[in-house]
C-alpha cells in the first residue's frame, strides 16, 4: 500500500473526534530542527521503515540516530494517536535516542463540500496534541479533493482556516505534494492552484522532490516563482524512465537547490526513502549524500 492511501485509510475515521485540551507544552526550538544530537539539520520521514517500525519503535529509531538523523516526522496522525501511541510517548523515545519529534503528516479525507465541525475538532485536537509533544508543524499529506477547479480552490479555503487554527496555537500548518498535483484540471496545473489560492502567512508547502520531477514539475522555476512558500523539503528522488530511487541517484536537482537554500530561508530539510531492498542502508547513503552540502550542518 502507497503512503498515500494508508494514511487516508488510517485518518479519515478520526475526522469526527471531539477537541479536547493539553496542559504542559514542551520547548520547541526555533530554527531548523536540529535534534538534541545538535550535529545537522536532516530529519526522515517515519514512513520510510514503516514495514519494520511498528514491531520494534525504539531499536528502528535507534538505527536512524546512528545513522546520523537528528530528527524525526511521524505519519498517518489520527488526531489521537501514531501507530497506537500519543505523539508525547514518540516524542520521548526520540529523546532517548537523540533526535526529536519535528511535527507529523496528518489530515482527513472529507471533501471540502462536506465539512463539518467535526473536522475544526481534530485540527484542533491534533495542534493540542502537536503542542504538547514539542513538535512544530502539521502537514496535510494528500489531496482531498481535485476533480475540478473549484474542488480545488475550495480545498485551498479549507487549508487556510487550517492555517488560521493552526497559527493561533503557535503551530505551522503545510501541504505536502506527490505526483499528480502537477497535472493539470480544467486547463491549470492544481499545484499552481493550490500555492494561488492559499495565503502564504498560514499555509506553507513541504515540496516532496521526487514526486515533483515524477509530476513534471519544475522544481527551481516554483522556488523562483513563489518565493518563501516552500519552508521545508522532502528529500527524495526519481529518476525518469526508471522510478524512484535513493537521494541524489536521480533527476532532482540537488546542487542547484542547496545553492539557493540558505537564502531561500530552507527550514526544515526531511529524507523519504520509497525504495524497496535494505532501505536502512538506503537511509545511510541518502543521509551521506546531503551531509557534504554546507547548509546541513550546524552553525
């Protein structure tokens, strides 16, 4: 099952769930994420070993803190839990291994046409939860709706009242793209729909690479174009005519893109592997591969 339809699976039913509030927020740091470690800048994405992550949290965990990742990003937040733990409990286990909990992919599948209050509780849930774990960003990681443009725009209204609660609780709130965004609806790119008609003060994007140059997207012409919109990177790859593949093995352009990112304002920078094979030892070359770029290291 693609990443994409598992966490529509696992966070559409948690849409409903009442709001309720948390007491003792935990200090978040205020640039990049580097981990407690405090050695770089380069975080994963849980779901890159979520074939072995739910049988032994703490020893995969471990593996990527030796790998050299200095902070971790959940998946498939139901509101309420993460693989049947509270996000306070992986942000704990994080902490013994010497990385941190950055924030979670998250989101409901209810059409934008079928909103209710329902859906307001769990982004407020989730920010109270996000809050109490010491994490900073909440990130919609599919697209509800997208048939026409104005199922589209209507999403994008929707992102901005997220924006709004999500501003309001000091959380970040972004958009996290795969291939077909870049495809066009009625005759413009849903992408460029979707940056149009979201407010740049409270919905940020986390451009996943490889699914960009998989969708045909010109990476460096939106970084170009919307300048600020893109505070945080999925580090992936694809290479065309073959498929995704490990970071820097493909056709995303990665020297080009650390040329830019310290003035760009690149704030959080977050590996996804989706190879199949040893993806631990994946992991590794993907993380030695940005570790030679000079904004990967702390200053």
């Amino acid at each position: 099952m693609d990443r994409r339809n598992f966490i529509r699976k696992s966070v559409v039913a948690a849409a409903a769930t009442a709001c309720y509030g948390l007491n003792g927020k935990m200090a978040r740091s205020a640039a990049a994420m580097p981990g407690a470690k405090g050695k770089n800048r380069i975080g994963i994405q849980l779901f890159s070993i979520h074939a072995t992550l739910p049988d032994d949290h703490k020893g995969c965990l471990k593996k990527l803190s030796d790998t050299g990742y200095s902070y971790a990003e959940a998946y498939g937040f139901d509101g309420s839990v993460f693989l049947k733990k509270r996000l306070t409990e992986w942000s704990a286990m994080l902490k013994d291994v010497g990385m941190q909990l950055s924030g979670t992919h998250c989101g409901t599948g209810l059409l934008p046409a079928d909103v209710q209050a329902g859906e307001w509780d769990y982004w407020r849930k989730s920010i109270d939860e996000m809050n109490a774990a010491g994490g900073k960003r909440l990130i919609q990681s599919f697209l509800p709706a997208g048939k026409t443009q104005d199922e589209v725009k209507r999403t994008a209204e929707q992102f901005n009242r997220i924006g709004e609660l999500c501003k309001a609780g000091g959380i970040k709130f972004g958009y996290h793209n795969h291939h077909s965004e870049f495809k066009p609806v009625d005759g413009e790119i849903v992408f460029d729909l979707l940056l149009r008609n979201t407010d740049a003060g409270l919905v940020f994007f986390q451009i996943d690479l490889g699914h960009a140059v998989n969708g045909g997207g010109d990476i460096l012409a939106y970084m170009r174009n919307y300048p600020g919109r893109f505070l945080a990177w999925h580090a992936s790859d694809f290479k065309k005519g073959q498929g995704y593949t490990e970071v820097g093995e493909g056709d995303v352009p990665y020297d080009a893109l650390f040329d830019l990112a310290a003035s760009y304002g690149l704030e959080d920078l977050t590996v996804e592997q989706e190879t199949d094979g040893d993806v631990y030892a994946s992991c590794k070359r993907d993380f030695d591969f940005l570790i030679k770029y000079p904004w990967t290291k702390i200053e």
